[in-house]
C-alpha cells in the first residue's frame, strides 16, 4: 500500500506518535493516506482508539520485527 505521507515516530512514546499523526493529519487532503511507523507496543491500540475519535479510517496496522506500522486514511 503506498501511502502519501510517511512518518516516522521511532523512538517516541505516547503520546507523541499520535500527536505527530494528528499534525500531519491536518496537512494532508481527504482520502489522502499517512504510514505511521512506531516502536511504542501501546502504539497498536493508541491509534485504534484515534481513528474512532477522529473519524480518521485506520485501513492497516502491522509488526515487523520490533516496529509497528499504522497506516490512517484522512477523512
């Protein structure tokens, strides 16, 4: 899935990915897709319960190796 925006949020804990997410968010146009790469484990369910908040679709979460990749669709 090739996202228009990737951030990398490696190395921070909550809530910095979600508060750089929501930034980045803000930028981008509607349908246009964000790849948030982290390594905080809370991360998976941090961004769960973002996307209901926001309205935000988060389309795919996955882990690869010790990372975890959220990708969000911007409503």
């Amino acid at each position: 899935m090739e996202a228009n925006r990737d951030l990398d949020t490696r190395g921070l804990n909550c809530p910095l990915p979600i508060l750089k997410a929501k930034k980045a968010l803000a930028e981008m146009a509607s349908g246009q897709l964000l790849k948030v790469i982290a390594t905080d484990p809370g991360s998976m369910r941090d961004f769960q319960a973002f996307a209901r908040q926001t309205g935000n679709e988060l389309v795919e979460q996955t882990t690869v190796a010790d990372e975890f990749i959220h990708v969000l669709k911007r409503r």
